[in-house]
C-alpha cells in the first residue's frame, strides 16, 4: 500500500508548480503563513526511494552506480518522460483588449471553470507587478507559465529514473531526507534536503536533470564539505545534460575540503516534455500537405515556438528567461539553437495517415544566445520540401543568361521562395567568383600572373560558371532517408555570348590559350569559390532548399510505390500554398535580371593589373546550377560512422539532442512529425533501443527510377515540357551513383530541381591605360 504521506507530498509538489508557473500571490491563503518566532520544523526524514517513487520490489537494475567519475556510454543514451501542467497552453495566444478590461480590475483570480481567464488574469497580475519583464504575453507565456512549471516534473521525473535505472530500491536508500550541514568557518548551519541518501554507505546523491548544480544550494554543500560530523560521507552529482562550467567549478572547489569524497556522473539522458489534454496547444503547418489545419508537432516546434525573429528580440527574450530564473533550472532552449545553420537531414517513412517523421540538424552555441530566425528558416525549408513535390521537374530552372531576357525562370517557380533563392545564389556566386580573382589579394596576384600573357597583357576569354552537386552521402533504412552529406560544387566552362558589353577587347586567345586560361581558373578560383558555397553564411539558404529536395525526391519515389498523404499535391503544379514570404512577398525575377545584366554590361569589380604596357584596368562581372549524384552507403559503412544516428534521430522528433557523432560535438538534432501528439502522463521508459535497427536489404539494384531532370542549359524549355512523372527515365545516367557503379534511382532530377541554366561569364574590356 503506497504511503499517505506520498500522497499528500505530491499533491502539494505538483500545486506549487502550477501556483509559481502562474505567478500567483499566496498570501492569505491557509495554512501557509506562520508565526515567526515558533520553533523550526523537525528535520524530515525521508521515505524509502522505492515508496517515494512508487517502484516495483523487483525492479532490475540496467546499470551500475559507478564509484568514481563516470559517464554514460553514447550508445546507452535514452530518454524520461514527464507531464508539464503548462504546455497545454504553449498556443494560447494573447488576449484581447475586450477581456483585458473585463479581467483587469478584478481583485481576486477567476474561478476554475474559467483556465484562460485565470490564465490572463496572472500575466496581467505580473504585468503591473512588473511592465518591462512581463508586458509581452507571449515571454510571459513561455518564460513563467510554460517553463517554470515544467522544472519540478522535469526534475523529479529524472531523479525517479536514475533510481530506477540503478536499483536502488533497497532499504537503505532513503530520498528527500532532510539533513543539517555547519559551516565551521562562518557558524552557520545550513538546511538541505538530500535528493537520494544510503544510510549504510553514506553516501549523498545529488540528482540534476540539467547540466548544472543550483547556486541556491552551493553554500549548503560547501558547507557540507567542511562539516567534521559528514567526514565519513560522498556525495555524487548525477546530471542528465552535458555539464556547464560552473559544476565544474563547484567540484573542484568542494574536493578542495573534502579530497576524494566528491564525484560527477553524466547521466546522460534527454527529457520528452508531454501535455495535459485539452487547453490550447501550438501546432504548426511545417512539412505538411495543405488543406488541413496545422497538426505538426514535435522537439523543433517547441523551440521554434521560443525562437524570435530578429537577434534583438532574441535577445530580449533571453535577457528575460535568464532573469526568471537565476538557477538555470531550466533545460538547454532555443537560445542555444544556431538557427542559420538550420537543415533538413531526415525524413521517415510516409506512411498515410501516420504524418511524416521528419528531422533537422543545427549547430549548437554554447552560450545559448542565438535562437532566433527558428520560424523562417523551418518555413523556407518546408516550403521548399513542397514545392519541390508540387511542381513538375520541367519547372525546375532558373536561368540568367544575357541572351535570353524572356527566359529567366518558369513563371510558377518564380513566385516562390525555392526559385527566389536559386536565381540569388547564382548572381552571388558570380560576385564571389570575381571577388577572388582581386589582384589585391594574395590568391588574385598569383592568379593574374599564372594567366598566359597575350601582346603582354593576362588573358582569358568569356566563362560561364554553375553550381551543380558533388556525390551526396545518404543512407535509405527502416523506410527513411538520412541525408548525411550534401556537399555542392563549382563548375566553370570556356563560353561566348551574342550580347557585347562593349569596350575593346584585351584579347583574342588561342584554343591552347583559352585552355591554359581555364586551367588557371580551375586550379585556383574554383577551389576557393566552391568552399564559399559549401561553407559561407551566404549560402545557406540555397544548401538549406538544396536537402529538402534530396528529401522530396525520396517522398515522390514512395508515393509512386504506395500512396501517401501527398500524393494529391505531387506534380499538381499548384504552388500557392507556399508562396514568397515577407520580406520577399515582393520579390521580381526580372528586377534581378535587370541587375545582373547591368553587372554585364557595366561591369562589377575593376582590378588595376599590372602587364608589360603598364597598369591595366580589367572590368569584369558576371553560373548555372545542375547535377545532382548521390551515394548510397553501405549498412556497415552507416553502422561504423554514424551508429548512433537512428536512435538519436528518432529522439528528435519528440525533443532537442546531440548527434552523439564523436566528430560533430556541436551538432544538435531537433525534429518532429506532422501529426504528432504529446499528451499524457509521463512514463519511466528507457527510450528507443540503442542498437540500430538493421535495414532489410544492401544496396544494389536500382529501388526506383529517378524522375526527368529540367532542361539543357543551353535550350529553353518545351511548351508544356514533359509530365514530370516518377518514372520517366534519367538521361543522364549520373544523377544518382551510389558508389557502386549501380545506380539506384533515388534522387535523380534533383539536377533539375536546383538547375540554374544560364551564363556565369566573365568579360573583359579595356577602359583606360594608366601611366606607370
């Protein structure tokens, strides 16, 4: 029979959550003032562990509480569950004027039967408490009301599996156990209750579900450390998240006074924060065929939820959250979350009616104070997931080309985000291109001297430069893909083009000289380029829509085996679901085209280069975007590199993690599904199996033929082009390699998707011959 005494405790633990996360005064309520000059409280003592948390006589132990240092092995890390009583209204939007005067005067809380109105009540409560932390609802919201009364569920959830993962269920292991520790130095005597304590071994667990100890109880333990009555006790600090600094400061400061007797244990263990039923909750359209409200759940709309915008109102936000709570209570948020770096890296299977598993891949930033731009970056990458679906390949091109001024996309990809960002990247590439060819920089000196000198002068002729993929790395498992590498690179081509920049022309090379010319380029500009794209700031947009659509061809060669829930939307050509989005709801191909060709004509970088006839002004400016392979690795290739990556993957539809890669420590992974749901009591279970689950079959015969990849670059495209089916044979035969010399057909016309057809060219001209 489980005690009373549980009971009760429980009941007032989960009260004082919801009373702190409401912010709510106690005053005047029963029971709780008291006359400050009656005697102290007995010391409590405790409950055995196996009561407190309700646990089984025979539960069995999986691991062994170590004695010394230790740390959980990467491939035994699992999950806890817990219920958070706010979360249920993480949608809750703000109230408006009307009920903010009815709510406004009232002196005391709404009744029960109004949750919303008891809601608003307490936030209008902490804001005229406080106008500048609390007057934005929607910090309130997830600072106080959400976060706060998620920490002791949080806390306790995690302290009740590290003693049921260990077994300490025996007599001797006594929890919440009140003690008192003296300071010798100062006098002073301190309270503490003990999270887990062995009357035989004496030893102290202290359990924190984060990865920091609390500065509310550093003076009690250092107190503890000097104390001569506790010089025959340990205490071991249990943290479920990576550690930050400051427990490794406490450690060190404590063994100073009790050498030996203190030690850590990264428990390594990811919290699934769940929801009560009902209230209002916060779903969104990501990932998800229209026509539906939104269902799309998961670890990454949580932290999308708290990302904002702008670094200012980030910052803001942050500044807030830190202030709310000093201890750092609470577990690692959006802030720590480099959202820039925000890509699509996995897609499950598309079973109807089930939603779709989905996960992104993130940087992390350690100081957790990044987090914003969560919002646009998981939108960008959604709509372009759809677009690429919705649209048939013949649509997929972009094309600047001086030529060909009425052709510069397809009309329906150009009034997306997918095609706004492929016609950028390519004019941008073109300004990088150039800009490495400075003869002010080291690399462009060394460049215009290796050129082949005509009558004197560096010579070379037009190029036309494009971005086109290098071989992708992916694993197909379990139904799903695992997008693991996506590298892009530069191409770059001797080209002439019809339309004259005017000017005089530096000079007429040879065939042997356009070649050696290339060479050059070949050997130092592009190298440098291409690590740009693959690397910059700049680029990440155009790498971000370039792996969604490695995700949507894999979705359309499912959908051609079986239905799914997209295949209503897939070749439809109706992309207004996902059109351009602010700031660029504006944004015109052909004002782009109107700069591009004034770079043309006019020119974009003037490089002073020294020749025999003395200094020479070169005026140059001015891509394409095509080929798509990809390599399918191997299972034990996948199982060798990248073990722990479906278990960690599947952790991150429900909640934020680490890659547990040993190469990509600052890699997090947050994901979700697109019907996904998180409410109910929490659980004790021990997470998914570390093991990955083995995949069928090895990679070997084409699963699939790829879909038809746009049109040539140097012709337009057919009235009507072709139907863009799933099956229509690659032409190419390159576009999906596994490394096998076996093609697999899985993401064949994805070439097309990003191609950008038109002239990357550099021109030349001679302006002016400056005096020596």
């Amino acid at each position: 029979m489980k005690p009373i005494r549980l009971r009760v405790r429980a009941r007032l633990a989960s009260a004082a959550a919801v009373v702190a996360a409401l912010g709510l005064a106690l005053t005047g309520l029963p029971g709780l003032t008291g006359d400050a000059d009656a005697a102290p409280k007995p010391l409590d003592k405790g409950i055995p562990c196996k009561d407190y948390f309700d646990l089984a006589d025979d539960i069995q132990a999986i691991a062994e509480l170590p004695e010394f240092d230790a740390s959980r092995a990467k491939a035994h890390w699992d999950t806890y569950d817990y219920v958070n009583p706010g979360k249920q209204w993480d949608g809750l939007e703000p109230p408006g004027q009307e009920v903010i005067d009815r709510l406004e005067d009232l002196e005391k809380q709404p009744p029960k039967s109004e949750p919303k109105d008891r809601i608003y009540w307490a936030w209008l409560q902490a804001r005229k408490a406080n106008k500048e932390a609390w007057g934005d609802w929607s910090h309130w919201r997830d600072v106080r009301l959400i976060r706060n009364s998620g920490n002791d569920p949080r806390g306790k959830a995690f302290e009740k599996k590290v003693i049921k993962d260990h077994g300490l269920i025996g007599p001797e292991w006594i929890c919440q156990k009140e003690v008192e520790f003296t300071d010798p130095d100062t006098k002073k005597t301190y309270r503490r209750q003990l999270d887990a304590y062995n009357t035989k071994t004496k030893q102290i667990l202290e359990i924190k579900s984060n990865g920091q100890p609390d500065p509310k109880q550093k003076p009690k333990d250092i107190a503890w450390s000097k104390d001569k009555n506790w010089r025959q006790s340990t205490m071991k600090y249990v943290y479920g998240q990576p550690q930050e600094k400051s427990a490794a400061t406490l450690k060190q400061e404590l063994s100073k006074n009790a050498p030996g007797r203190v030690t850590e244990y990264n428990y390594r263990s990811d919290k699934v924060e769940k929801a009560p039923s009902g209230g209002v909750r916060a779903k969104s359209t990501n990932m998800q065929p229209p026509g539906k409200p939104p269902t799309t759940g998961g670890g990454a709309n949580d932290l999308i939820r708290e990302s904002r915008p702008s670094p200012k109102t980030m910052a803001e936000f942050l500044n807030k959250k830190n202030a709310a709570d000093p201890g750092r209570l609470s577990p690692r948020g959006a802030g720590g979350v480099d959202f820039t770096t925000l890509e699509l890296r996995y897609v499950g299977e598309p079973v109807k009616g089930e939603g779709l598993d989905y996960g992104f891949s993130a940087e992390e930033d350690p100081e957790e104070k990044s987090g914003w731009g969560g919002k646009e970056k998981a939108q960008l990458i959604s709509d372009a997931f759809l677009t690429w679906l919705a649209l048939t390949p013949d649509k997929f091109w972009v094309n600047l080309n001086p030529d060909e001024p009425n052709r510069v996309m397809d009309a329906r990809f150009g009034k997306t985000d997918a095609g706004r960002i492929l016609l950028e990247a390519d004019l941008r590439m073109k300004h990088d291109f150039f800009k490495a060819m400075d003869p002010k920089t080291d690399l462009g000196k060394r460049f215009w001297a290796s050129l082949p000198k005509v009558n004197g002068r560096p010579c070379f002729t037009g190029i036309r430069n494009w971005i086109e993929p290098k071989t992708a790395t992916v694993r197909e498992q379990d139904g799903g893909i695992y997008i693991l590498d996506a590298p892009l690179k530069l191409e770059s081509t001797p080209q002439d083009f019809t339309t004259d920049p005017g000017g005089d022309q530096i000079c007429d090379p040879t065939k042997a000289e356009r070649d050696q010319a290339q060479r050059v380029i070949d050997q130092m500009i592009v190298p440098e380029v291409e690590k740009t794209i693959n690397t910059a700031p700049q680029y990440a947009d155009l790498r971000r829509v370039y792996t969604a659509r490695v995700a949507a061809e894999w979705i359309r060669l499912q959908d051609a085996k079986t239905p799914t829930d997209y295949r209503s939307i897939i070749n439809s050509n109706d992309v207004t679901s996902w059109p351009l989005r602010a700031p660029n709801q504006n944004w015109d191909k052909n004002e782009l085209f109107k700069k591009y060709r004034d770079i043309f004509l006019n020119g974009e970088f003037q490089y002073d280069v020294d020749t025999d006839e003395g200094v020479m002004v070169y005026i140059v400016g001015g891509v394409d975007f095509s080929k798509q392979p990809k390599r399918n690795i191997s299972k034990t290739e996948f199982t060798t590199g990248h073990s722990n990556l479906p278990r960690q993957t599947q952790t991150s539809v429900k909640t934020l993690t680490d890659n547990a890669k040993d190469d990509d420590g600052n890699v997090l992974l947050l994901g979700g599904n697109t019907t996904s749901t998180d409410t109910g009591g929490g659980g004790d279970e021990p997470g998914p199996d570390p093991t990955p689950t083995p995949t069928p079959t090895e990679p070997g015969e084409p699963t699939d033929k790829p879909t038809t990849p746009g049109p040539d670059p140097s012709t337009p495209p057919a009235t009507g082009g072709n139907t863009g089916g799933q099956n229509d044979p690659d032409p190419d035969g390159d576009l999906a390699d596994t490394g096998s010399d076996t093609p697999i057909g899985l993401i064949a016309g994805i070439a097309a998707a990003l191609a950008a057809l038109g002239g990357g060219l550099i021109w030349w001209k001679r302006r002016t011959a400056l005096q020596e």
